[in-house]
C-alpha cells in the first residue's frame, strides 16, 4: 500500500510541474500586440492554474503555485474567457444592422 501512495505522490508532483510549466507560455502566448489578450490562450492558462490549484494539496511538501491560487476566482477566470474565446453570451461579436434595398430604378 506504501508504494502505491508512494508511486501516486510521484506522480502527482510530474503532473503538478508539467502544468506549472504549461501555465507561463501560455501566459506569454496570451498577450498581444497593443495590450489585448488572446481569449482562447487566456483561458487555457486559466484553466492549468485551475487545475494546478486543485491538484496542489495532493502533492506532499511543494510550495504553493506562483499565482493567485484561490480556485473558486480562478474557475470564475476560465469560464469568463472560455466565452471570450468562444464569443458565447455578452462576448458574441455585434452584428451589422441590415438594412432593405430596393431597385428604384424605373422599369422599361
């Protein structure tokens, strides 16, 4: 039973690191030229720090993330930019207002 706990506390910390290592491209790949954000990489690295939150306390003697980690806020950050990125609810892009036009040229 040791070396199951053992294994899955190993197993654990890769993963913990991996997402940490995954969360800062993102972060940079996220910002754009001119101070914009990119939704789709905003809320992937979001989404890592979410998951590297959750999966924090199961990984014995590691330092917390290097973030904010309060995982309600940070669930509330991924699903905000997952409409962004998808432009779902108040983020769906404005639409041009349609007009009618009509031939008003005479008829032979």
């Amino acid at each position: 039973m040791d070396d199951l706990q053992a294994v899955r506390a190993q197993e654990y910390a890769k993963v913990y690191d991996e997402f940490l290592a995954a969360a800062a491209p993102l972060d940079m790949l996220r910002r754009l030229e001119g101070g914009s954000v990119d939704g789709h990489a905003t809320a992937a690295m979001h989404a890592v720090c979410f998951a590297t939150t959750i999966l924090w306390p199961t990984v014995p003697n590691t330092p917390p993330p290097g973030y904010r980690h309060d995982s309600e806020r940070l669930l509330h950050l991924a699903a905000n930019w997952r409409e962004a990125a998808l432009e779902l609810g108040e983020f769906v892009p404005k639409r041009p207002a349609l007009r009618l036009v009509s031939d008003k040229t005479p008829a032979d």
